[in-house]
C-alpha cells in the first residue's frame, strides 16, 4: 500500500512539473514573439521611410517570423509529453512526401520574399530612383513589394521583375547617394574646320545653359587653371575630327533636357561660324 501511494505521488510530481514546464514554455514563446515583433517593426520601418514604401507592405514578414516561433513553442511541448512525441513521429512521417511537394511548389516564392527582405536591408534601389535593370529595361521605380518590383518606363509602362529577378541582375541606379551627372556632348566637325574655334562654341554654349552645373572643386577654382567645361579632341574619323565635352548637370532629367539643347544650340553656333559637320558623300557614275 505504501509502495502503491508513493508510486501514485511520484506521478503526480512528474505530471506537475511537466505542466510546469508546459506553462513556461507557453509564456516563453508569447514573450519572444512580442520581442521580434517589435524588433522587426522598428527595423522595418525605418527602412520603409528610408525608400519611401508603406510598411504594411511587410507585415507578412512579421507574421511569418511570429509562425516559426509559435510552431517551435509547440514542437518544444509536444517533445516533454512522451505519448504527443510518439503520435507526432508518426503524424510526420506520414505527411513527409506532402511536405516536399508543398516545398518545391512554394520555392520561388519563398526565394522572391528572401530578395525583396534583402532590398529592404540592403537598399540597392529605393522608390523613386531611375534605374537600368540589364540591358532591357530603364525607368523610375514606382513601388516595391515583398513578391515584385515595379519599374514605370519613359513611355508610362509598368515593367513588374520579380525581387529574385533583379536581385541577379547589374543595376545601374542614378540616385544612389549623388544624383549629380556628367552628360557628354560629342560632334564631329571637318578637318578643315577651326579645332579651338569648334571647342570654344561648345564650353560656351554647355555653360550658358541654366541645367549647367559647375563641378569643379574649391581647390578647382582657387587654382583657375581647371576649366568649368572640359572639351577635347577625342579621336579622327574617315572624315570628321571627333570632339567630346564633359557637361555636369544636377540630376539625371536635367540632363537630358541640357544634352538635347546643347545638340540644338551648338549645330546653330556651328553654322553661323562656319564650322561644317561632315556627312557622307557618294560619287555615282552613269555608264551607258
């Protein structure tokens, strides 16, 4: 009998304490997912504001943090009951082929979320910014998702890239940290034409433009030797004498308004000085 009572109280025991260790298992996971949560809100936010994005873009990735958490609580409890740990094994084991199935069929998925996080961390690219993704597509980026980004072209067409996408491609961005630009303007005049005379209309005309920024240093203007627009003489065709000048402007839209005057303004100041820019010419004779 005595044998029979102490048996009895030594399972009640390890049926306490295994509630015990059910409670604080219970009240560990609700702890640590209000603290990642809350770290992953503030991280995420901060970001958003950074690359101007709604943040409720990423609360999937909260909830998705908070899943793994409450499924390893529960794992850690089914574990300290031996009879759930045997039923669970065999739970398992038989929805292992539909776990794989289910697996590949959400890889690409789970592989674009991974990339739009790392955009978010790392910022590449923000909202906004003018970017060439490769060598297909260029315009300004209109909104970034956890699944996608969205490219807003010149010609006002969305270009939707998956964030696995164009986490592999070179992306040329504009914006990233300086949007300063050096715009080339490049004419060819002919070998007979007045060289300085041809380069002096071209510093000219790029600094009396108001998109014209003058770049050079403080050392730069101290010193004077340092021209506001460099202009030379950069290679000799099959009939033209290439001439390239190096024109700043503040951003990337500026620039290409500047470049397209200066093509306009210089022709003009060309043909009024009597500088020629070559064309082809063909000799065609008539036999009988």
């Amino acid at each position: 009998m005595i044998l029979t009572f102490s048996n009895m109280w030594q399972s009640i025991l390890n049926t306490i304490d295994k509630i015990i260790m059910i409670i604080v298992i219970i009240v560990l996971t609700f702890i640590i997912v209000q603290i990642v949560k809350r770290i992953v809100k503030r991280a995420l936010e901060r970001s958003s504001s950074l690359m101007k994005v709604d943040p409720t873009h990423y609360n999937f990735l909260r909830h998705f943090l908070s899943a793994i958490i409450y499924i390893l609580g529960l794992s850690a409890i089914i574990y300290t009951i031996p009879s759930l740990r045997t039923l669970s094994v065999s739970i398992f084991a038989g929805a292992g082929v539909l776990a794989i199935i289910i697996g590949f069929a959400s890889q690409q998925a789970f592989a674009n979320i991974v990339s739009g996080v790392f955009i978010v961390i790392f910022k590449p690219f923000r909202v906004g910014d003018r970017v060439n993704v490769g060598t297909d597509v260029a315009g300004i980026v209109e909104d970034i998702t956890l699944r996608h980004t969205v490219i807003r072209t010149f010609e006002n067409k969305r270009v939707i890239i998956p964030n696995s996408k164009i986490s592999e491609e070179n992306i040329e961005n504009s914006h990233l940290n300086d949007e300063k630009i050096c715009k080339y303007i490049e004419f060819g005049i002919s070998y007979d034409s007045n060289i300085d005379k041809a380069m002096k209309i071209m510093r000219e005309e790029a600094m009396k433009h108001p998109n014209f920024l003058d770049n050079r240093s403080e050392e730069d203007l101290e010193k004077g030797d340092v021209p506001a627009v460099n202009v030379r003489v950069v290679g000799f065709g099959d009939s033209s004498v290439n001439l390239k000048a190096w024109v700043w402007a503040e951003n990337p839209a500026k620039a290409f308004v500047l470049g397209c005057d200066l093509n306009k303004s210089i022709k003009e100041r060309f043909d009024k000085a009597g500088i020629e820019i070559p064309y082809p010419h063909r000799t065609i004779v008539r036999k009988k």
